[in-house]
C-alpha cells in the first residue's frame, strides 16, 4: 500500500467513526441528563 492508500483509508475510517462517537456520546447524555 502507498502512503497515499493508507492516508485515504485512515480518512475513511475517521469519517465514519464521527458520527458513531456523536451518536455514542448523544446517548450517554440522554441516559445522564433526566429531564425533569
């Protein structure tokens, strides 16, 4: 693999684990934050 090739895939991976690490903590919130 060219360096280009692994920083493609790094990309990659990072783009998709944003929106699980917001959703992640989203939910954490919610379970934390009672809403009274």
């Amino acid at each position: 693999m060219t360096s280009v090739q692994v920083m493609a895939f790094v990309g990659f991976i990072v783009l998709c684990s944003v929106p699980l690490v917001f959703a992640l903590y989203a939910i954490r919130d919610r379970k934390t934050r009672k809403k009274g």
